[in-house]
C-alpha cells in the first residue's frame, strides 16, 4: 500500500505539472473542451482516492481511483482534440474557473463514492456506506455550489438564470438523486442494496450530464456545448 499511496501522489503531481503547463502554453485556463475537463477529473479523481485512503484506510480505493482516471485519459488519447487559445465571449467570466473546478473535484468525491456502491454489492461490509455518506454530502454541497456559479453565470452571460437546457436539466436530475440518496440515510431508510444501487444510479446520470448530452438530438441547441 505503500508503494501504491507514493505512485498515486507522483500521478497527482505529474498531472498537475502538466495540466499547469498546458494552461501556460494556451494562455487560459484549461477547462474549455470536453479533453480538458476530462484532465481534472483525472486529477482530482486521484487526489479524491488518496483522500478517501488516508481517511478510511481502504487497501483497494487507489487501484479503483487509478482505474477510474485512466478510463477518461484514454478517452483523450483515443479521441484527441484540438486546443487553441480563444475562449468565447461566455466562457471570459470570473465565473468560469471556480464553476468548472468544483464541478470537476465534486464529480471526484462523487466517483469515489460510486466505486464504494460497487464494492458494497459485493462485499458486505457495514463501514463503507457511511464512508460513501461523507464522500457524497461533500461532492453534493460542491456540485450545489457549482450550480449557483453556474445559474449567476447564465444569468451575466445570457440574461436568465434558467433555461431548461439539456445540461441544465441532467444537473437538476443528478443533484435530486444525490439529495434522495441523502434523505434516505439520515432518515434511515432503504436497504443497503438499494442506497447502493441509488448512487450508481446517480453517478450514471452525472455521467449523461457531464458528456452525455452531447450525442442527445437537443444538444445542437444547448449553449454548453462549444
């Protein structure tokens, strides 16, 4: 576990190292195309697996946090973009960087817990539910900010603060299921099974709000596709 804890954290330096790099060499911040998003979430997907290793100590959330990283750092391996250094006219707000970054670190805290769900169907263990509780009530109060930014953002950049958008309403859809997944524990209710088949339901639906969209017919007509 050693070895692992010491390969995860030169990963997260490497990564930053590299996504800071990149910020220089575009001359923004690295967070306008899909391929770029996909970087933090690498990043910050380690960084949520270390967290959750150094807080509960398990053995196998930094093999899972690796995996779950690689996956999306194949993905812009396999399908490359083009980077450039504009940035259109909504994208140039002070908004845009605190909204992008903690959407990326909550998505994180958020994977880690959808990896706990997994792990919970098939090890029946009574600790790791409420190590996915902490996971989830941090990744939803960011993801609630991130949406705030995000509605003040609109409402600088297009006059509304809501507009029903496909992102907009897969948002919506991901921030209830998480906010269910809360009633049921602090109420105690649903069975383990269940609350675990809630965050992998949810953290599908995050997935469809994140990139998803983009291949929905009524993404041609969404403004948060660029």
């Amino acid at each position: 576990c050693r070895s692992a804890f010491y390969c995860t954290l030169a990963a997260i330096v490497i990564m930053g190292g590299f996504i800071i790099l990149m910020g220089i060499s575009l001359s923004r911040p690295p967070m306008r195309t899909m391929g770029e998003t996909r970087l933090w979430y690498s990043l910050f997907a380690g960084i949520a697996g270390l967290f959750t290793y150094i807080r509960w100590k398990y053995k196998w959330i930094l093999s899972f946090s690796t995996i779950l990283s690689t996956v999306f750092l194949l993905l812009n391996i396999l399908k490359p973009e083009i980077h450039d250094q504009g940035l259109m006219p909504a994208l140039q707000s002070p908004w845009f960087i605190p909204h992008v970054t903690v959407y990326m670190f909550s998505y994180s805290l958020l994977g880690c817990a959808f990896l706990i769900a997994l792990v919970r169907l098939f090890k029946k263990s009574e600790d790791l539910l409420p190590a996915a509780d902490t996971l989830v009530y941090l990744g939803t109060a960011f993801l609630t900010f991130g949406m705030l930014s995000g509605a003040i953002w609109a409402k600088s950049a297009w006059g509304h603060f809501w507009s029903w958008d496909p992102k907009e309403t897969w948002a919506l859809i991901t921030w209830l299921s998480y906010l269910i997944y809360i009633h049921l524990r602090i109420y105690r209710k649903g069975s383990a099974r269940l609350l675990c088949f809630l965050l992998i339901f949810a953290f599908a639906c995050l997935q469809m709000c994140w990139w998803g969209i983009n291949f929905l017919p009524s993404a041609a007509d969404s403004v948060h596709v660029y």
